[in-house]
C-alpha cells in the first residue's frame, strides 16, 4: 500500500549525513585514532578498545572499552589472539550496540600483536551483518619484526587471510614503505603515516557525505565495493594544469600495500573549482583508463566548487584487488647475505 508523499519540508530528516565511527582496536590503533582526531574527522566519534587497561588510560579518545576483564584482567593478551576473541565473544552484544548505529566505521589495528589482529577481523564479520560499512584499516609491521618472530607472524597471516576472504574495503598501510622516510625521528615517523590514513580517511567520509553534480553516495560506495571484490582507496591532489598526474600521483604517494590487477574496477571521485572545464575531465578520465589498463567498471563522480581553484582531488575506490596482493608483502624473503657457514 503507497504512503503518503512526503512534503520538501520533511525531506531534511532524510537527507542528514552519514555517521562515522573510528574506532583504534589494540595499542597502535588506539594511538592512530588519537591521531586522527586530532587532525579532525568532522562529525566522527572516536572508540579506543582495548585488552590492556594501562594503556587504554592513556589514550586520549573520547569513548575507550575495556575487553575481557574478566579472562585477562585488563593485562592485555601476551599476543594470544585466541584469548581475545573468547573476550570479544563474551561481549559481542554490548560491542555491536555501540556500533551498530553508525553507517560508517573504520576499525583500525597495527597487526602482529594478539588484541588488534584477532579483534579486526571479528569486528568487520559482525558489523557486515549489519547496516554498517565496516572500512578495516590494518597497519603491516616492519619485516624485520615478522622475519624473528613467528608468532606475531600467525598473528598476521591469519587477520590477513581472514580480511581477504570477506572482501570489500580494506586499507593496508605497510610499515616498510615508511622506509622513504627513515631520516625522521620515528614518532614522526608513525605521525606521517597517520597524516596519509587521515586523509583517505577524510577524502572517503567527504565523497560520500556531501553532494555532487555527479554523486557519489553512501549507496552507490555499498553497490561498487559489493561487486568489486577486495578494494582500496587512493588520493591524490594535484594543479589543474597537469590534470594526467592526478592518478599516477595518487599510486606513487600511496602508503597502502596491493598490487593492481591487470584492469582493477574503479570509482574516482574528482573534486575541483569552477574553472574545470570538459576538456580537463577528458585528461583525467584518458590517463585514469590507461593508467588502470580500461577498467570495465569504471563510476564517475564530480564536485564542482562554485569558485576557481588552482588543484584538483582525486578520490578513488580500485576493485578487484587479487586476494594475494596483501600477503605477498608478508611472503618469506630471501635471507639476507650469505650464510655463517656452509650446509
Ligand atoms: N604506533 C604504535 N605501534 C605500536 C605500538 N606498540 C606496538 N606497535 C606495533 O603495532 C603492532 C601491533 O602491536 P600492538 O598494537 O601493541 O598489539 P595489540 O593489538 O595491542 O595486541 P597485544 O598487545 O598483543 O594484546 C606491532 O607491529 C608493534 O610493533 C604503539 O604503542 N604505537
Ligand atoms: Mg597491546
């Protein structure tokens, strides 16, 4: 049976933005999440949680959950992931209804470690349940740290296979590609990789929440990433008059670890002044085509500011990501320089 039609006046309770959680899961998370909020998410609500309450008291986000005080007493796991995800069973119900309700929540983990790596995974499965679009963000370590140590490698190779299997956004940002950066002090260091997370973090709320000549919406992000297979976000800024390195940019600067299909799906979101013109859309779209080899899915979206602007922002969602490109960073290496002795 129709409804009746709603009058324009109603139509603003429909059209308000989607809510964004960002939520640290383990120490690095947590402490990637006190960064990003003090870069500023507009509208966002931070969530710390962790196994460890030493170090949930120290972090300074707004809403911090302690796990499994019961079975670990707030000790943090030893690096046991099986331990946390007995915690994170027992409280999957409170868990899921301070979450549920938001439309978009990053859940952010450095791997390796027994709470962020078992936490993860187990988050993202429960919240795809429900209206929610889960964005895992996972934080790679050091091969020097996997290379001496197996179990944190477990721990890694499991959230990873775990991630992969279920598809859709996942962010993983490699501690090794921090190498470029290695003359900073290594606080700045994490600082600069947060710096990037915050702006895909900021590019991807802002492409879906505000509204486009050619949109792109919360809706249409679910429709692309839900036939896209494994996929990852990109940024880049750069001037309008060399409109062709906006993707190259966006590849070359990214601190994300996948290797690109042979023709990746795409959705690119380009946000620019008024003085973009067809012919600089043309630029765009031709260097986005060859650069991602024709991609057969390939959705457009635009924001056109009402004054000029000097730069142009790209956004874009690639899809169809092989599952193995994450791991490859994470397969055993050739030992380093000739052994002690020989066999
Ligand atoms: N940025 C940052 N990274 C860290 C910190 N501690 C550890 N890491 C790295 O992050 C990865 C995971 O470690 P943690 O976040 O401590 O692990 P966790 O998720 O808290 O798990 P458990 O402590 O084992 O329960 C490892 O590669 C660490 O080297 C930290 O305090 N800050
Ligand atoms: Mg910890």
């Amino acid at each position: 049976m129709a409804g009746p039609l709603l009058t324009p006046e109603a139509f603003g309770a429909f059209a308000i933005s989607p809510s964004v959680a960002v939520v640290g899961l383990g120490g690095a998370g947590s402490e990637a999440v006190e960064d990003l909020v003090n870069l500023g998410i507009p509208g966002a609500r931070a969530f710390a949680m962790n196994t460890d309450a030493g170090h949930l008291s120290r972090v300074r986000v707004e809403e911090r959950i302690l796990l499994g005080h019961r079975v670990l007493r707030g000790r943090g796991s030893g690096g046991d992931r099986s331990l946390v995800l007995q915690a994170a069973e027992e409280s999957r119900d409170e868990l899921l209804r301070r979450l549920e309700h938001f439309e978009i929540v990053f859940l952010l983990a450095g791997l390796g470690g027994g709470t962020g790596s078992a936490l993860l995974p187990f988050l993202s499965k429960e919240l795809r349940e429900t209206d929610a679009l889960p964005v895992p963000v996972v934080f790679l370590p050091f091969h020097v740290e996997l290379e001496t140590n197996p179990s944190r490698r477990g721990n890694v190779d499991a959230a990873v296979r775990e991630l992969e299997e279920m598809g859709g956004l996942l962010l993983a940002l490699a501690n090794e590609k921090l190498r470029r950066f290695e003359s900073l002090p290594i606080h700045r260091v994490f600082q600069v990789r947060n710096a990037y997370l915050h702006s895909l973090v900021a590019n991807l709320v802002d492409m879906v929440e505000n509204p486009s000549q050619l949109n792109v919406d919360l809706a249409s992000l679910k429709n692309h990433l839900r036939a896209s297979g494994l996929s990852a976000v990109v940024v880049a800024e750069h001037h309008i008059s060399e409109p062709d390195r906006l993707i190259h940019q966006a590849l070359h600067d990214s601190l994300l670890d996948f290797r690109l299909p042979d023709r990746p799906s795409a959705l690119v979101h380009l946000e620019a002044g008024s003085n973009f013109t067809l012919r600089t859309l043309d630029e765009v779209l031709r260097s986005v085509r060859g650069r991602l080899n024709d991609p057969e899915q390939l959705v457009l979206g635009t924001r056109l500011r009402p004054e000029p602007r000097e730069v142009v922002r790209l956004t874009a969602v690639l899809g169809g990501l092989r599952p193995r490109t994450v791991r490859e960073a994470l397969a055993p290496r050739e030992p380093r320089g000739p052994p002690l002795a020989a066999p």
